[in-house]
C-alpha cells in the first residue's frame, strides 16, 4: 500500500479520492513505524514551508528509511519543495534534501533584472491552469502530452535543475514535475488536474509496482 503523509499541511481528502479513482491502495500512517509496510510514500501539502516542521526526526528518518530501500517517494506541491534542502519561505526548517538546491518566492529572480513593468504584470500567488514544458524522460511523464494544462497554487518555486523532467512559465520557468530515480514531485496539484492530473498519479503507482 502508499503511505499519504498528513502533517496538518492541507486536507488530504481529494488526493485520497484522487487514488482511489485509479485504483491505488492508500493508508494514512498515524506514527512513522508505520511506513515500514508502506510499498511507496506520498508527502501532499499546501501552505507555508515552515509546516513541514511537523515532519520531525521520525518522520524523516521513517521517510529515509524507505527511500534507501527502492520505495518510491512523491512529493505534491509544498510536499515536492520540501524533497529540496531548503525554502526562502522558511530559512531557519531544512528540508528533506533529496534534491538539490534552494527553493524561492517566484519572481525573486526575475526582479533583479529591475524591469520595471515587471511588478504589475506577475501576480503571486500563482493561481490557475498553466501548461507544462516537457523536458525529459521518465517515468513520471509518461504519455503527457505537449502543452498539457494543470492547476497550480503557490508563491514559492524550485529551480530548474537536471532533474526536471517538465517546466512551467509564470513570468519565470520553474520546476513544474521532477524525477529522479524513484524520487519524484509534483509542483502542481494532480488532484485538481483532470485526466492529466490521474495519468501522473498512475505513473507513480506503476513506479511502485
């Protein structure tokens, strides 16, 4: 079974609906000795990075644990910037460190270009449908199409590094989906992305196999 995290970072109601669409057998562990049956591990979450505080020692070793075992580790929104080692969101709360690199308030980059039309045409947060660029192979891409649309809903993003598999622009690329190895994310919310957003969750359930 996947094991879904819930560390108060978000209602897990629509992913738990969102898995059970496809078919995919899920529990929500109480306590990290739980995750040692957990053939596969979800981390959701929205909000404030300084949330995934709640996922302390335990959780993370548990976590650890299972990822130096081969079980494949996906991370949804603020679940996929906390696979990073840290957030401009909340500098003083490490995260997982799974990933490399530092994740920042969408368009801290782009304003050191001092454009002055830039302040009025970005809203953060990044609210709606936005397409995803494709960029490379893997598994957690398989059979998304050119330009397919998903919903976002964040102010912080990760960099695009080589483990980004697809890209969004929203005055700026970031890391839309990334992939490495059985390590995975997600910046947008499957949950809420239709076909597209199913066909990413089965990808990960055939990843655990």
């Amino acid at each position: 079974m996947i094991a879904l995290i819930d560390y108060k970072a978000g209602n897990l109601t629509s992913v738990k609906k969102a898995l059970a669409t496809i078919g995919a057998p899920v529990f929500v562990p109480a306590m990290p000795e739980e995750l040692a049956g957990a053939a596969g591990v979800i981390v959701p979450g929205v909000g404030h990075f300084g949330a995934t505080r709640a996922l302390d020692a335990g959780w993370t070793e548990a976590i650890l644990e299972r990822v130096g075992e081969g079980r494949p580790l996906l991370g949804i929104c603020l679940g996929m910037q906390w696979l990073y080692e840290a957030s401009d969101e909340a500098p003083d709360c490490p995260g997982l460190g799974l990933l490399s690199g530092r994740c920042y308030r969408l368009g801290a980059t782009v304003r050191l270009k001092a454009d002055p039309t830039y302040e009025r045409d970005l809203k953060v947060p990044h609210v709606g449908w936005n397409s995803l660029e494709i960029r490379g192979e893997a598994s957690i891409v398989e059979g998304i199409p050119p330009n397919a649309q998903v919903y976002f809903t964040h102010s912080y993003v990760a960099p695009v590094t080589g483990d980004t598999m697809a890209v969004t622009e929203h005055g700026e690329p970031f890391a839309a989906i990334v992939q490495r190895g059985y390590i995975a994310g997600v910046q947008f919310h499957p949950e809420k992305s239709g076909d597209v957003g199913l066909r990413i969750l089965r990808n990960f359930v055939e990843l655990v196999g």
